[in-house]
C-alpha cells in the first residue's frame, strides 16, 4: 500500500490537465470580457450616428 502511495504522490498526469483546464478557463473569460467591451462601444457608436444622420434630415429641405 505505500508503493502504491508513493507513486500516486509522482505522478503528475493530473497536473498537466489542470493547467490546460485552468489556461482555458482564462482563455474564454478574456474572450467574454472583450466581446462586452465591444459591443458595449459598438452600440454607442451605433446610436451616435444614428443620432447625427437624424439630425442633419437633409432629405426634406428640398436642396441638393
């Protein structure tokens, strides 16, 4: 029974897994946090222009 103790205790298999799990992890919730960061500032920029366009309404003054 120690053998098998000692062995488990050398053994690192698992740990390579969790690094690949743990970078992953960090991988995707960068992922998440850019994507929000984007569409937030995309969304702005979006109704900004919307607004501007609105504003000028160039189409129903009647010069070209």
């Amino acid at each position: 029974m120690t053998k098998f103790i000692k062995n488990f205790c050398k053994a690192e298999d698992g740990a390579v897994t969790v690094d690949w799990v743990v970078l992953t992890a960090a991988v995707v919730g960068l992922a998440i946090a850019a994507y929000s960061a984007i569409e937030t500032n995309a969304t702005t920029l979006i109704e900004a222009a919307g607004t501007a366009v609105a504003g000028e309404n160039d189409f129903s003054s009647g010069t070209p």
